[in-house]
C-alpha cells in the first residue's frame, strides 16, 4: 500500500514517531485542479499515522494557509515535525504570502499536543534572511537570475553538542554569477525553538536548489539528504562527475553536523523521468528505509507516497538503495 486519496495529490512528506505510531505529513491538493503544476499554490498539509510505514489511517487536513493577512496566507508547504522538552510537538514550516505573490518564503512555526491540531506561534515568520548572516544568501528575488527568493523545507533538529537546537532549511548563496551554482544549505540555530538565529549555510554550491534537506547520523557519520531536478546541475557538477544529470534524491557527507559538509560521489536515486521525489530516510527497527512521492514527470505525474524501500551503507559509509537485502 501507499500514501495516497483518491481525490487528491499528494508530494513532499516528512514524518515523525511519538512512540507507537509514524506520523506522516504531506503537502496536498485537489486533482479537480487538473494541471499539477497548479497544486504548489492551493495547498493544505495532510496527516496520516502508521505501525509499520506500510498500512495509513488517514486523518484529514491538518494545517492550511492562514485565513487573515499574514506571511503565510497563500501557501504552508514543506516541514519537519518535533517533540520539544516542553512536552509540545513543533512544526516547522514553509509560508508564503498572497501579497508577494508566493515569491518570498519564511519559516513558520506551529504547536500542537495531539500531532493533528496545530497553533500558530505567531502570526510572523520565526525565521528570515535578516541580520548579519544575511549577507551568505540571497536575500531578494532576483528576478531573470531565479525564480524566487528561496527559503523553505525546515529540518529541525537537536543539537547533539548541547542542550540547544539546529535548523536546515533550502535556501541560495549570495553573488554567484551561475544560478545554477548557488543552491545551498541554510542554518540557524535556537536555545528554545521559539527563538532563532540565522547562520551561514553550512554547504553552497553544484547544483541551483538542494530541496527538502533531511539531517540524520548513522555510525558516528552525519546525512544530508536532498532532491534536485536535472536542469539544475551546475557546469561544474556535471563537468567533475560525467554524470548525465537526473531528477532525484541525492546527498552530503560530514563527520560533524554543523559540517564542513562535502557532496557523496554519483547520484543516490534518480532518473528521467524522476521515479520518488522529495525523498526522507527513516531508521526502523529493520534498518533504513526510503519513502518520497511518486512523481514520474509533469504529463504522468501520479502524486502518492511509494512504499518504503531499503537502504544499505557501504563499508565506506556511502548510502545504497537496496532491494531484498542485497545492494543495487
């Protein structure tokens, strides 16, 4: 089985486990609209739970743009989901506004003591390029050079040397002539996470978006999952692999997580047309699993979450997509 409804679209995802269930969440929207290019702006967040990743029980809809003026009344896109030592879940989103015309993406945040019913912290973005390490991205829209001012997919996580807490999020550096070249890994950081502070991204460059960033450690070796289309490989990235570019899921490697972080060899899970999108590694009791939305391109886009499948780690710390056990 998979994560899908009938009537509706379904693509990036995120997930978390409060101890006897998963909890997945996914962006949504309605295939009335007929073009899925379409379902980025009429958006709401879904929320179904799981024993075992396989089998859902859908709940409905969540969380959806806000209803008054606001930095998120026109889109809530992709998050990460938390349990704080306050006992509250976190959720940490992307908003987009009606008045920018979805163009500049901030970062909200939302809690909630069920999982399903979620209240806005604010009606302000707890996070947005301002302050001094602002200068690291591209803080405008640079209009002709990209097609928005990046900042969205939180990925909220404990801060393993302390008591505090760390945020990866997609953004863009600053100053560089490729577009294509300037796809890069935010970060800020928090004591609480209610209050945050903006840092330079811990990676730049090789490709013009690392969508979604997922942050997980496994042996002592630090993750960075992310997705990317095939039209925004750098010159240089396709130069320095020979590799033909594809649309997937693909990975940083860094022995810390605040890094420095350096680009895995290949290409993890890709393909033309892409076959999972906007991936998510998960640790089960089985081992490593990988879930993300069947996307299959625009003119055959399905838009449902395939079932889980597992993922190996070579002898040199290298992820492999993996089928029955074995390496592929």
């Amino acid at each position: 089985m998979v994560i899908a409804l009938k009537d509706q679209w379904i693509w990036d995802s995120w997930y978390a486990h409060d101890g006897a269930l998963w909890h997945g969440y996914f962006l949504k929207a309605d295939k009335s609209l007929k073009d899925p290019d379409l379902r980025h702006f009429n958006v709401s967040q879904g929320h179904a739970t799981s024993t075992d990743l396989i089998n859902w029980t859908h709940l409905g809809t969540c969380f959806a743009p806000a209803q008054e003026p606001a930095f998120d009344d026109k889109t809530t896109w992709t998050g990460s989901v938390v349990k704080g030592p306050d006992g509250l879940w976190h959720l940490f989103y992307t908003g987009t506004s009606q008045a920018e015309k979805a163009l500049y993406q901030r970062i909200g945040h939302a809690t909630s003591t069920d999982m399903h019913n979620w209240q806005r912290v604010s009606t302000e973005a707890c996070l947005d390029l301002v302050g001094a390490a602002a200068r690291h991205y591209e803080t405008d829209h640079m209009i002709g050079h990209w097609h928005d001012r990046a900042m969205r997919d939180p990925w909220v996580m404990p801060d393993p040397q302390g008591n505090g807490w760390l945020m990866y999020f997609t953004a863009r550096g600053s100053d560089i002539e490729e577009a294509n070249a300037a796809g890069a890994i935010g970060f800020a950081t928090s004591e609480d996470l209610y209050h945050w502070t903006l840092q330079p991204p811990v990676f730049v460059g090789d490709f013009g978006q690392l969508e979604v960033p997922q942050i997980f450690e496994v042996n002592g070796r630090w993750y960075c999952l992310f997705c990317t289309s095939a039209e925004h490989w750098s010159k240089n990235r396709i130069s320095k692999t020979g590799v033909t570019p594809v649309t997937g899921n693909h990975y940083l490697i860094a022995d810390d997580p605040r890094g420095p972080w350096r680009m895995a060899p290949g290409f993890l899970d890709g393909g033309l047309p892409c076959r999972r999108y906007a991936a998510r590694i998960l640790k089960t009791d089985n081992g490593l699993v990988i879930m993300g939305f069947d996307d299959n391109g625009r003119e055959d886009f399905v838009g449902e979450i395939r079932d889980p499948e597992p993922v190996l780690i070579d002898e040199e710390g290298y992820l492999q997509l993996a089928k029955n056990g074995e390496a592929v």
